[in-house]
C-alpha cells in the first residue's frame, strides 16, 4: 500500500500546481503585451518628430528661397525708394510700425510671392517676402572701394532695407520667418 499511498500523493500536488503554470504564464503574456504597446507609442512618437523635423526644414528653405529672391528684387528692381510707404500694397514698406511682420496677414494684399520656388516635399505654398526701407546711411569712398577695385562702387548713399521672409511647410502649419539687412548704393 505504500506505492498507492505515494502515487496518490503525487497526484494531489500535480492538481495543486496545474493553476500556478498557467498564472505564470498569464503574466508573462501581460508584461510582453505592456512592452509591445509601449514600443508602438514610443515609434509613433518618433514618427511625429521625424515629420515635424521635415516640415521646420522645409519651411526654412522656403524662407530662405524668399529672402534670396528679395534681395534679388532689391537689386534688380528698386531704384527709388518713393514706393515704400505704410500701406505696403506692393510689399514694400516704410519703418514706421515695429515688427510689422507680425501683423500681417502674409498674402496677396501685403507681401510679395517668391514665383521661383519649387518644393521638393510636395504641395507647399509658395514663401512669401516683404521690405522695408530703414534710411540712408552715408559712407566714404575708401570704405567701399578697397584698393581701387571695381567702377564707380565708391562711397556714398547707401539705403538700408530689412527683409522679412516667411516659409511654410507642405501642411502650412509650421511658418518659419528670417530676417536679414541689406543695402544698395541707388
């Protein structure tokens, strides 16, 4: 009877540790689950940097393309400075308001299109620039005309402008303004 009594024994401790495996099994499935979730939320946010990360560059290139074309603009195209007021229809501006690239509505009726630029990320709008004029700074002719190179870029008037670029993204919600100075001896 001592090989029944054994048997019997080891039959009841079988039936007792026959839960534990599968709580144990249960939890582990838990503790992967956890895991799983929380490298999918931790991707996901990645995934929103990267593209957010994409949309800052290419708004800033869009802004820089703008500010290249504005002073382009200066260059070829302005040689008065009667044009710039405080209405600034053309995009041209005096500086009588402060920041005055905060206030405007950067479209048709207040800033000037950079029609050369072609997104490389898609359907972007095209970036926008505007100029103000700051005033005149008046210059000696040897501080302009070093060692005698170049005709007639001597010294003289010089106006200043402040150009204010605005570049935006391919989902236009990521605006990106640069600033720069220039000036051009008129």
């Amino acid at each position: 009877m001592c090989i029944r009594d054994s048997l019997m024994n080891n039959t009841a401790a079988n039936k007792k540790q026959a839960g534990a495996a599968l709580v144990v099994s249960l939890f582990i499935l838990l503790v992967m689950t956890l895991i799983g979730v929380s490298s999918m939320q931790t991707t996901t946010m990645e995934e929103k940097m990267a593209s957010n990360t994409r949309e800052h560059q290419q708004a800033f290139e869009a802004a820089e393309s703008a500010l290249r074309a504005a002073e382009a603009h200066i260059e070829d195209d302005v040689t008065v400075t009667a044009g710039f007021d405080t209405t600034g229809s053309d995009g041209h501006y005096d500086n009588s308001v402060q920041e005055l690239w905060r206030t405007l509505g950067w479209d048709n009726t207040d800033s000037l299109a950079d029609s050369s630029y072609t997104s490389t990320y898609g359907s972007a709008p095209a970036p926008r620039y505007i100029i103000e004029h700051y005033g005149s700074a008046t210059t000696a002719i040897d501080k302009f005309n070093l060692g005698g190179y170049g005709t007639g870029a001597g010294g003289g008037d010089v106006e200043l402008f402040r150009i204010t670029a605005r570049g935006t993204g391919a989902n236009n919600q990521s605006p990106v303004f640069i600033q720069t100075y220039y000036g051009k001896i008129l």
